[in-house]
C-alpha cells in the first residue's frame, strides 16, 4: 500500500483527521499544522503530496481564510468529504456543568454550540484554540476540574478523557464539506462537479451575465462566494461551484471568456 502525506489543520483525533480517513482510509499520513496558511504553505512549497481542508460549515458558514490561499495552491481540487459534526463537552471524571469555568476550542466549534454555552455554561469563559482535539488534549493533560473543551467523541476517545454532554451543537444538520487537493494530470472521469473563480469584466450587470450563461445550460450553482481583490479596492472575484464538468463545463466557460471575463478551474471532482 502506497502512504501519502496529507496536510491538515489540526491534529489526530480532529474533524479533519476523520474527514481524511474517511477519503484515504490507511493510506494517509497525517501531517498536522496549527494553521490554514501553515497547511497551503506546506503544499506550496512541496513539503507534502496532498491537503485536506474545510472550506464551509451549516452552521457557521464558509471559511473565508481558505477561499483566499485555494486559489493560490498549485494542487488541483480532486474531491470534496462531507462530514456530520457532532461535537461533545469533554472534561475531567466527576466535572459537573457548574465546575466548568473555562471551555476550550476551535473558533468555528465554539460558533457552532453558541446555544448550549449560553444556556448550560452562562459562567464559563470561551478560549479560542488552534483545534478541538489540541484542546482535548491540553484539557486532559491539565487535569483541572474547571476546563473543559468541545470537540469530536474521536478526540475524547483518543485522550481518554470522559464525555461531560454529547450533541451539543445548535443543530443536527450540522455538516462541514471538506476539499481534498492533490496532484492530478486531468480530473477523474466520474467528475460531476467543479470549482471555478471568476474575475468579471466589472461592468454593470457582470455578474449576471456569467450565472445566465449556466442558467441557460441549467446547470446548478452549489456555491457562490464573493471574495476582494487585494489591490483594486472595492473590486471582487467570484468562487463558484457548479455541478457540471468535462466538455459540457468548458463549452460554458469559452462562452464567459469571450464576454471578457477572467475564469480559473480550481479542480474538477466527483460531488460529495
């Protein structure tokens, strides 16, 4: 069995670790960074073969951070994972809600449990940490009655540490979707989505004009996020995910450029 080396964000025990078991199963090796711009650096810079990365959640919404750095990644997107997120109260033995003073996790878990610390946990201050399983793991390894963190039952399990309150989360429909980039010679031949930005010729009405251009085709836009251009203030490129690829996508894509519009194919792929 060949390994491969895969970049997350985040460490063993990790929602990103269990979204890359769930595509590479024994095959990867886990190369974990602090950061989003830690991990693209690594691919960048030819330190790893693949990259694992989430890029929106249903809860709380698209990871902007990563939209920025995809673009500038030279692996292609070859597939996407959707993972349901249930994430748990994890703490000492014995710990009861009104011990805990202090919570730790991911930014983006803390924002997907916003109810239950409100209600539950009115007294306990939220620490941001770089991940949930790290939190896990420093909660366990502090040992204090008051700390708790909120992450996966993957982490608890890895740590030992017992489980305070399970399904804490907002929501049930609590789903992240993940991207995986490694390198590729041409998409595979099953692929029936893809991902694309689009600089448009900043006209009135630009944009527009490149949606009716799928609209016509009726192909389905599963995405649509604006981000700014750095240096042309008040000027925006658009990523977009359409579910369609292959020859039927780049008929469309001639089609926009001839508008004088700017189109990037980040990586076409087999949707979730």
């Amino acid at each position: 069995m060949t390994r491969i080396s895969v970049a997350i964000q985040g460490q063993a025990g990790s929602f990103h670790d269990q979204a890359v078991q769930q595509w590479y199963g024994e095959r990867a090796e886990i190369v974990p960074y602090a950061t989003f711009r830690e991990v693209f650096d690594a691919c960048n810079e030819g330190e790893v073969e693949a990259a694992v990365v989430a890029v929106e959640n249903t809860l709380y919404g698209s990871i902007n951070e990563v939209y920025r750095y995809i673009e500038e990644c030279p692996l292609p997107i070859v597939g996407e994972v959707k993972l349901a997120i249930d994430q748990m109260l994890i703490g000492r033995t014995g710990a009861r809600l009104d011990d805990i003073t202090e919570v730790y996790s991911h930014p983006v878990a803390l924002a997907q449990c916003r109810n239950f610390l409100k209600q539950q946990l009115p007294q306990a201050a939220l620490v941001e940490f770089f991940d949930t399983a790290g939190a896990v793991e420093f909660v366990a390894r502090e040992g204090q009655k008051h700390m708790a963190a909120i992450a996966g039952q993957a982490a608890a399990k890895l740590y030992n540490a017992p489980i305070l309150a399970r399904s804490i989360q907002d929501s049930r429909d609590n789903i992240t979707r993940f991207l995986v980039m490694e390198p590729a010679d041409e998409p595979p031949a099953d692929a029936t989505r893809a991902s694309l930005v689009v600089t448009t010729n900043h006209q009135p009405g630009a944009l527009i004009e490149v949606l009716q251009v799928f609209a016509r085709a009726g192909v389905n836009l599963a995405k649509l996020q604006s981000q700014p251009i750095v240096g042309q203030p008040w000027r925006y490129k658009f990523f977009i995910v359409v579910d369609c690829a292959g020859p039927a996508l780049h008929k469309l894509l001639r089609e926009i450029e001839q508008s004088d519009h700017a189109v990037t194919i980040l990586g076409e792929y087999k949707a979730a």
